[in-house]
C-alpha cells in the first residue's frame, strides 16, 4: 500500500519533478473535464447556447493535453524504466488520460444536444432527470480526481460503488421518457434529444468509475477491473481473505 508521502522519494530529486510533474498535468486535465461536464450541463439547463459553444471549443484543449500526457509518461518508461509503485502511477495515469478525454467527448455531445434543444425553442420533459443525474456525475468526477491526487482508496471506491446508483437511476429515467413519447408522440424528437444526453452523462459516470478503479490499483497494488463491488470493497479494506469462498457476481458491479 503505498501513500502520497511515500510515492515520490527517490535518490534523482529529477526523477521525483518528473513524476509529480506528469501528475499534476494530469490533474489539471481532470479540472478542465469537470468545468466541461459542468457548463455543458449547465448550458442545456438555463438554455444558454453561447456557454455550449464553449465546451466544444474546449475539446481540441483536451485531446492536445491526452497528447502531452502520454509523450510524458513515454519518455519517463524509456529514461527511468520505473518499477513498483512508479510504475503503477505512470500506468494509472497513462490509462486515466484516456477515459478524462472521453469524458470530454461525451461532454461535447452533451453541449451539441443543448444547441439543437435551444434552437427548438421549447424545453422538453426530462431536465429534471438531467439535472439530478447531472450533479450526481459531476460529483462521481470530482471524487475520482480527488482520491487520484491524494491516493485515497477509500474515496475511489465509494466512486465505484456510487456508479450502481446512476445505473439504476438512468434506466428509470428512460422508462418515464419513454412512457412519455408515447403518451405524446409530438415530443419524440426533442425528448430523444434529452435521452442522449442522460447516455452521455451515464457513460461519464461510467469513466469516472473506471478511473476511481486506477485509484486502487495504483494505491493497493490489485487490478480491480471486473470485480463485483464486495470483493473490490475486499481489497480496499484488507479483508479479501475473508471472502475468498464467496463468489465475485458480476451483477454485483
């Protein structure tokens, strides 16, 4: 197990800026995903086509920073060869830039949605699902950002098991949209708009999870990938010995 104190002490002071500094870019890419998913919620919300415009703007950022990321982490394998929990950071990072420019992506479509809603001119059922499941996405972000920059295993996993409960809450909001289409088929279009939008947020929910999972392998040295909630829960806490007969359901993801 290892801790933010403990990552970054080596012999090379050079090697130690190095690391730090892949580190915090990445983070910085975290920070701008989260304003992306936040102003294009935001912009479909209050109707606001100038602020969607923004976040696509902001996607050739993004990508141009997944870029960076990982010609620095290239260079640190080839000069450094690091091992242990080095190595785990530089693949933990080099494996988070990916899902953080998807969760780009996905704030894109979002903001590409809230365009067309706004030349539609009329707000449709479902923002109150997109608002809902909006905060609660945003936050799973954040938190896996949080637990990354302060290697917090126990914050990754409470990210990890939050993702159940977006699952559960998107597929209830699309049985009430769909009900709706077809209580008033005038609607379809513009509600199919709001579905959309509710994949993408779903999906960023998705990534979030993902990156929280990076969290607990860089931090306990376990690929969690896979596992049901119990046994990740089980490596988190040191417990996994006690549990070893029981086994891993995948519906328990």
């Amino acid at each position: 197990m290892i801790s933010k104190e403990g990552l970054t002490h080596h012999i090379s002071a050079q090697f130690n800026a190095e690391l730090e500094e892949v580190r915090s870019h990445l983070l910085a890419m975290g920070g701008l995903v989260e304003k992306q998913v936040n102003d294009a919620v935001t912009a479909l919300i209050e109707a606001d086509s100038g602020l969607a415009q923004q976040v696509r703007e902001i996607d050739d950022q993004i990508n141009q920073m997944e870029r960076n990321i990982d010609e620095e982490c290239l260079r640190i394998l080839a000069r450094r060869q690091p091992a242990a929990s080095d190595l785990r950071l530089i693949i933990s990072i080099s494996k988070s830039v990916i899902d953080l420019e998807r969760i780009g992506d996905e704030a894109t479509k979002i903001a590409r949605r809230a365009i067309l809603l706004c030349e539609e001119g009329e707000a449709p059922r479902g923002y109150v699902e997109v608002r809902h499941i909006g905060d609660q996405v945003r936050n799973m972000v954040r938190d896996a950002l949080d637990a990354f920059a302060r290697f917090d295993a126990e914050l990754a996993l409470s990210v990890a098991q939050y993702d159940k409960i977006i699952d559960r809450e998107y597929k209830t909001a699309l049985r009430e949209l769909a009900t709706y289409m077809m209580e008033d088929p005038r609607s379809i279009s513009r509600v199919l708009n709001i579905i959309w939008v509710l994949r993408s947020l779903e999906r960023i929910g998705d990534h979030a999870r993902n990156i929280s999972e990076l969290v607990i392998y860089l931090v306990r040295g376990t690929d969690v990938r896979h596992m049901g909630l119990k046994r990740m829960k089980a490596e988190v806490e040191g417990t996994v010995d006690q549990i070893s007969n029981v086994p891993d359901i995948a519906d328990d993801k």
